[in-house]
C-alpha cells in the first residue's frame, strides 16, 4: 500500500473524541492531542509516523507560527500546514500562554488539514457567539488540493454523498469522482 493510501484509509476511517469542555462557550472541542491520540491505533497497523514541527515565520505586525503537521511512512512523506498568528495583546495571559494557545491552535488545524477533519464537526466551527451566521461550504473544483485529496478519499471507498455534505461539488469535479468511483 502507497502512502497516499494508508493516509486516506486514516482519513476514511478516523474518529477523534471531543475531550475537551468550553464552559465560557459551553461546547465541546477536540484538541490536537485528542487527534494525536486517535490517530495511534493506524501507526503500527499501516507502517507510518506522524509528526508536527513548528516554525515562527513573520514577526511583524505579530509573530506567525506555521505548524506543519507530516505522515510519512519512512520513504515518503505528505504534509499539511496551519498558520496561526500571536496575540501578544491577549488580556490575562503571559506571553508563554500567548505562544502556547496559538501553538495548540496551529497544532490541531495542521493536524485537520491532513486528515481531512470536517470542521463542522469541531466546536471552533460550530460556536457562532451567540450570533447568527449562516454557512457557506467551500466549492471543490478539479486541479485543487481538497480536489486531489477527495479523489483519494474516493479511491479508498469513500462516497461522493459525504463529500456533498462538505462541499459545493462543481459539475467537473463530480463527472470526474464518479471516474474514480467506478474503478
């Protein structure tokens, strides 16, 4: 089995518990260590690694953490990247926590870009506030990452109709996963 294969059984098969309780919010979240944790069982069975570095890449007007989050099975390797800036003006934290929040932040969306974590499902998403938004979901359209990501998905038994319920499917890009889903 390739790597993007053993990464797409993960992405098909995943399932990471909220631990975590909000109560200024009152929701439940997941966090990245959460991620970490689901993902242990998949290491040892489909021989690969997960890592996540992190590098501050801008310091002005605010430093920029880049969190790369990597599965790789020795040979090869797929990354995914999350940027998260520093508010070094948060009111009652010390500049430690400042780095530490956005560092967890960063952690947990590297980590969802690379297993294809449905934001929707994920309290940062979900809490509106106490304001009314409506959602718009993101188009997926051939030639795109999330497009080559979701061929992969396909190729690994997953369905189009999960797809639909997270993205606006251009005519193109169904005509073409319906290729994928055929073979």
């Amino acid at each position: 089995m390739i790597l993007n294969e053993k990464l797409a059984t993960i992405q098909t098969k995943f399932k990471s518990k909220k631990s975590r309780f909000n109560s200024f919010g009152k929701y439940n979240f997941r966090s990245a260590e959460d991620i970490l944790e689901a993902t242990k069982p998949y290491l040892l069975e489909l021989g690969v690694s997960v890592r996540i570095d992190e590098t501050i890449i801008a310091t002005e007007p605010m430093p920029i953490v880049e969190s790369k989050a990597t599965i790789s099975d020795g040979e090869n390797a797929i990354h995914a990247t999350a940027l998260v800036g520093v508010d070094l003006n948060q009111k009652g934290m010390q500049t430690p926590q400042q780095f530490g929040s956005a560092s967890s932040y960063g952690k947990k969306y590297a980590l969802g870009n690379l297993f294809l974590i449905d934001d929707t499902q994920d309290s940062d998403a979900s809490n509106t506030h106490g304001k009314n938004v409506s959602k718009v979901k993101p188009t997926l359209d051939v030639g795109t990452d999330a497009f080559t990501k979701a061929v992969d998905y396909i190729k690994a038994g997953g369905s189009i109709k999960a797809i639909n319920t997270k993205y606006n499917v251009s005519v193109a890009a169904k005509a073409e996963l319906k290729k994928h889903e055929q073979s």
